[in-house]
C-alpha cells in the first residue's frame, strides 16, 4: 500500500445505522469486528461464504456497504473495489471448504488472524543430480553493465496543479471540483509527488538518465509493475494501454533491450491471475498476449512461453547468459484465484519449466539470472511456493548467479542459504536483488546500475541513481538524476572488498548483514537508503533484528514477520510501526486490506482500552 493511503480514523457506528442497511452488510460488518483470532476469522469466512451463495451481485453490494458504512474508503473507492474484486473474491469463498487449510492460510495471508500453517511437504523433482560444482571465479576481464529498474506505475491521468492531498488512495487528480488544479491548497508539481505515482515527464525523465549515466549498458531488466495504484476504478482497457504505451515509451527512448518480467498490477482486476487449471470465464491470457508482443522485439523466437504464462527464458546474444523471467503472480498471497479448495503445489506447471530451463542450462555451462515481480523471501510470497522455489535454487545454485525482483518499491536483498536454522557465510548460495521503485510514493525515484563479470555474471558493484523531489529544481527544470551511492564504496571498506574485479558473492552480503549487527552506524545509513533518503526514521532494537532477519531470508518462512494480531501488540508497546519487507507498498486498496482494516481498527481499540 503506498505510504499516502489513509483510511479514516476510528469509527463509530450508531446502532440506528445497522437497521437501514441490509441483512448481509450487517451481519458481515458485525463479524468483522469480531475477530481477533484465528477462530472468528473462520467464523467470519462461514458469513462470507454464504453471501457469495447468493450471488456475486449480493456479494458485491455486501462487500461495498460495509466498507462505506465503515467510512473505510470514500464510497466511490468501495464501490469500485466491491465491484473489481468482489466476483474473484466470492469465486474463492464459494470452493473453499470451512475449516481447512486454505481457509486458515486465507484468514493468515489477507486477514492476518491465523498463525501461518506449515509448509505442505512437496519435494520438486529434478532430472539430474547435483553436480559437483561451485561458483565460478571471477575471469578479470573488461567488466559488462546493464540497469535495473522496477515498479513505474506511471499514472496516465495525472493532472499538474491537482490536489496533491485528497481523501483517496492515490492523489493528483481532479476526483472532484475541489481538486482540480486552482480550487486546491496543495498543487501537485509537474514531476510528481509522494501522494501520488509517476506522470509520464518522471518516466520519460528516467530514461534519459539511463542512456546518461549507463552509456555502455548492455541490456535493462524491468521486474515489472506498469499501471497506477488507482486500482478501484482502473479499467482492462486502461491496462492494455498502459502496458503497451510503457513498452513503447521505453523502446523509444532507450538504445539497449529490455527484459521485462509481469508485475502484479499488469490485471485488471489487479492481483488477478488464475491458473490454467481454474474453470471461470475470468481469464489473464490477454496480459500475456500483450506482454509477449511488447517483449518480443527484444527477445529470442525460442522465448515462446510469454504468450502463454507470462514467463520466458531468453539468450542474450553475444554472451553465455540466459534470462529466465518467472511469473511470480502464481505464488502471490493477493492473488486471490491461489484460495482453491485444494491448492496447487505447482500452478501452470512453471517450477518443473524452470527445472527445465536450468538444466539445459547446467548441462552447456551457461549463466542464468532469475527475474521475477515478487521477491520470494517477502510476506506477500505463500510460503509453500517459496519453499519449492528455493529448493530449486539451492539445486542449480552454481547455475545461476543472480536473482532479480522488484515489488517492494524499496532496495535491498535477500540471501538463499543450504541450512536457514545455520545461517553462515558459508552456507550462502544466492543473492536476489530487489530494485527501488520510479513511483515516488515510498522514495525518490531510482534505478540501478549493475556492473558484472562478463563470462560469470557475479555482481562486482552495484550503483543506484536517484531523483529527490526535494531538489530545489525539481519541479522547475525537472528531475535532477544524481548518483546516490556504490554498493562497494560504501560497503566494501568494512569487508576488505575494494577491487574492482572482485565480486560481491553471497558470503559478502552475508558478511555484510553481520556488519549491520555490529555497527549500528552502518546499519542505519542502509536502512536510510532503502528508501532513498525520504522520510526516514531510526530502526532499532525489534525493527533492526526483524530488517537483518529478513535480509536473510529469500525463503518466506524464515522472514520472521508476524501474523497482524501479534505485530499490533508489539506496536503499541512500543510506540512504532515495524519496518517489514512485505510489499505493502505495491498492494493498492483492495477488498482484502478494507476488510482487514475495519477488524484491525476494532483491535486496536479494544488493546488501548485494555492498558
């Protein structure tokens, strides 16, 4: 969720308001705020499903009440939401057996009240078995670059001079009078704002400091994310051309090929992408359409999965690299087409293709890069899913040398170990990379520059850009691109690690977090460029253990980040919200985040009357 959604305030709700509304809205709203366990998450589920027995229309209208009623969201944001959601939603309650695994993981994953259940064993097979190989050393030949850049979110209707400040989600747009530009106290700029996602001079302004500052860039990875965050009244068309205008945008402007992955807003609704095996007329095969035709003046004639599943794996030519790009929608907790009443272990059949594709690859001695949205280490991955992924990474781990994600808006990284309950340099297999974002709504707007060796791939530096919409400029000349910082300037010193050909491998990053441990001086300017430097407050004592120990964790069950019920405690203990890696700037509104904000309101109010 971006940082600027502000759902109202405690509420009060008269009892005369319960009569004059229906049957439904006020047998949900009044299970809602009850649950502050597992068990009235499943009672509420029960309620739920017997509104979407009666139809998606009464499911809806159920759904849109209780959020208006509850002054959740102004009423056209919940009746937009009802109306996107509401069907994929009631699809899911209608398969799901009351109580069942699927229901608790549900009631954990979008209504954080159920302890997370545990991972249901699921060995992935392989063809071959693990070679005795490791990581290649570095060559010491003339370095390669390419950028990495994530999450645009470029907002078609953004207008300059509209309220920079209003009541919905997402701002800087004439939703009424009194926002259009003129009628308002906080005018947005011409190049963005942090309530709102990036107009299209932001975007284009980005692309240019990408031909600037990386004119020997070989190649961009984009980890996905194209349309605005305004997802209660986004439309399938406005998709279509936001996706096909940022492809077009880019190959216009930039000089270098670009190797996209799908991002979870790339639907409409958003977060929506059933599997092949899910019987419903709702389907996602023109994402990928649109998506395979966008990538394919970059791309091999051996790349045909895109059309298909939304996945690729490509050659780059002139080099012994393979892109493998996964579709890491499958494994989204937000996906709600995941809730079937016996979930997949392997949906669309995309981990034993990724098998495939890294075995062809080990078996030639060729160099891979995972990219995917969704980081598999973040809460927002099922955890089931993340384990099977992190299986075969730990499997191919001498294949591939880097793993590249998006989603969080924010920069960091997660390692892969052989052993998570020994974490140790020398257990470390594997770094994914997560890029900040373009959309300034958790940061200035960034992308990176990647510098690595050119017949291994390893990473030898990593170096961020940044714009600050603080710049005096900024809105007068435009977005002032500044080289933020080097991963290895600012890093290495503290691990012996300064030649340029030397590579930053797992050891290092874990290495590195035990610096974070030691010196918290260090810890804290990471923690500050994270976002940038925007908005930046102290993490200290749960916050820093939580941030290190999510740093650690590529697999989602080691992330240490708590079920809502828990984590609320501990805030109002300690006064603070927690800094978790969760993704939360990436959901939006949804049908879910309205539900559980209502129930979460209820919680915390009854914690404060208790102190």
């Amino acid at each position: 969720m971006i940082p600027s959604f502000r759902l109202a305030a405690a509420f009060c709700l008269p009892l005369l308001a319960l009569t004059q509304t229906s049957p439904q809205t006020s047998a949900l709203l009044k299970k809602l705020e009850g649950i502050e366990s597992c068990a009235g998450c499943e009672t509420l589920l029960v309620q739920l499903k017997g509104t979407a027995l009666l139809g998606d229309t009464a499911f809806i209208d159920a759904v849109a009440g209780v959020c208006k009623l509850a002054r959740a969201e102004d009423s056209d944001v919940c009746e937009g939401i009802a109306e996107a959601e509401g069907p994929v939603l009631a699809h899911a309650l209608r398969a799901m057996s009351l109580p069942s695994h699927t229901s608790q993981l549900f009631c954990t994953a979008v209504l954080g009240r159920c302890d997370i259940p545990n991972v249901r064993p699921y060995n992935v097979t392989f063809p071959k078995p693990e070679p005795e190989a490791t990581r290649p050393p570095p060559s010491g030949k003339k370095p390669l670059q390419f950028v990495h850049f994530s999450d645009i979110h470029v907002d078609h209707k953004y207008e300059t001079g509209s309220n920079s400040n209003c009541s919905k989600p997402l701002c800087c747009r004439s939703y009424t009078p009194e926002d259009a530009p003129g009628n308002n106290s906080y005018p947005a700029g011409p190049n963005g704002d942090h309530m709102c996602d990036s107009p299209r001079s932001l975007e284009e302004s980005m692309y240019h400091a990408i031909e600037a500052f990386a004119p020997n860039a070989s190649f961009a990875l984009f980890t996905g994310d194209i349309p605005d965050h305004a997802v209660w009244s986004i439309e399938k068309e406005d998709v279509k051309y936001s996706l096909r205008n940022a492809y077009d945008t880019m190959a216009s402007i930039l000089t270098i090929p670009v190797y996209g992955t799908v991002g979870n807003h790339e639907a409409a609704p958003t977060n929506s992408f059933p599997s092949h095996a899910t019987v419903d007329p709702i389907s996602s095969q023109w994402v990928y359409s649109i998506l395979s035709k966008a990538w394919r003046k970059w791309l091999n004639n051996d790349s045909i999965t895109a059309s298909d599943y939304g996945a690729y794996a490509h050659h780059v030519p002139g080099t012994n690299l393979k892109v493998i790009s996964v579709n890491t929608n499958l494994w989204y907790k937000l996906n709600l087409w995941v809730y079937e009443d016996t979930m997949q272990f392997d949906p669309n059949s995309q981990l034993a293709w990724l098998v495939s594709e890294l075995q062809a690859s080990e078996d030639v001695g060729e160099r891979v890069y995972i990219l995917g949205h969704m980081p598999p280490g973040v809460d927002d991955a099922l955890r089931d899913s993340s384990n099977y992924f992190n299986q075969i990474v730990n499997r191919y781990d001498a294949t591939i040398a880097a793993m590249w994600w998006g989603h969080t808006h924010k920069d960091h990284f997660e390692i892969t170990y052989d052993d998570y309950e020994n974490q140790r340099a020398e257990g470390a297999r594997m770094v994914g990379f997560v890029a900040p974002s373009l959309t300034p709504t958790s940061g200035s707007p960034a992308f990176q520059v990647i510098t690595v060796d050119p017949e291994t791939f390893g990473v030898l530096d990593i170096e961020t850009y940044a714009a600050s919409l603080e710049h005096p400029e900024y809105q007068k000349s435009g977005p002032v691109w500044e080289r933020q910082y080097s991963t290895k300037e600012s890093y290495g010193p503290y691990l012996g690690v300064s030649g340029n050909g030397e590579e930053l491998t797992p050891a290092f990053w874990h290495n590195l977090t035990e610096v974070f441990e030691r010196d918290d001086e260090v810890f804290q300017a990471y923690f500050a460029r994270k976002t940038r430097g925007w908005n930046v407050s102290p993490c200290v004592d749960e916050c820093k253990k939580d941030e290190i120990c999510q740093l650690r964790a590529a697999e989602a069950q080691y992330n240490c980040i708590k079920p809502a019920p828990r984590r609320f405690v501990m805030e109002m203990e300690s006064g603070s919200r927690e800094k978790q890696n969760d993704g939360e700037d990436c959901h939006g509104v949804s049908t879910g985040s309205i539900l559980k904000e209502i129930a979460d309101r209820h919680v915390k109010r009854g914690y404060k009357q208790d102190l």
